[in-house]
C-alpha cells in the first residue's frame, strides 16, 4: 500500500502543479504563479511525508492517515479541475488558496491523532 499511497500523491501533486500553471497561464506575476505552484502541491508533499514517518503508529491511525490522504488528493484535483475547465469565474485563485488550507488542517488533525496512537503503543 505505500507504493501505491506515494504513486497517487506524486501523481496528485503534479496534476495539482500543472492545473496552476494551466489557471495561472495568462497571469503577468511570476512570484505570484510560483508561490501558488508551490502551496497548492505543498499538503500532497507533506501529507507523503507523513506516511513514510507513521511506521510506529497503529494500525487504525495509518488506515487514517491513507483514507485523509486519498482524500487530499481526489478532491482538491476534482475543485481545480472544475476552476480551470468549468465556467470562467471572475478569480479563479481563491480555490487555490483555500483548498489547501483546508488540507492543512486535516493533516494536522490526522498527525496528531497518529501521534496520540504512537505514544499509547
């Protein structure tokens, strides 16, 4: 299951990266496609991280861990699919900046669950 868990948020994050860059594609500010290049992807890196280093947590917080990150990585790519190929909207970048956002609290809330199972094992 790690393979695959790696091979779905690599893949996540570069369809994350290319969904900006296609978004972003008539933006004058390169800093400003760069930094969302970088935050929207960021959650499916760490999110990566986090199951290489939940080796000594239980067997329920890593089962945890893989739905949120499935999870992670599905629906942010269903949210910005929708920006870049559904109708135009006025400023595509606020789901950009939210949906991240929002994986990040699930990230923190499932590490520290995960911690919480590490310490009671």
């Amino acid at each position: 299951m790690s393979f695959l868990f790696r091979t779905v948020t690599l893949l996540g994050a570069m369809a994350s990266f290319a969904l900006v860059l296609y978004v972003g594609r008539n933006n004058n500010s390169l800093v400003l496609l760069m930094l969302f290049g970088i935050w929207v992807p960021a959650p499916l890196i760490a999110i990566s991280a986090l199951h290489r280093i939940s080796q000594s947590w239980s067997a329920d917080a890593r089962a945890v861990l893989e739905i949120a990150g499935f999870i992670i990585t599905v629906v942010p790519l269903i949210v910005y699919a929708n920006v870049a190929f559904g109708p135009p909207r006025p400023r595509p970048a606020g789901m950009f900046l939210v949906v991240p956002a929002f994986s990040w609290i699930i990230i923190a809330a499932v590490a520290l669950f995960g911690r919480r199972s590490a310490t009671r094992t």
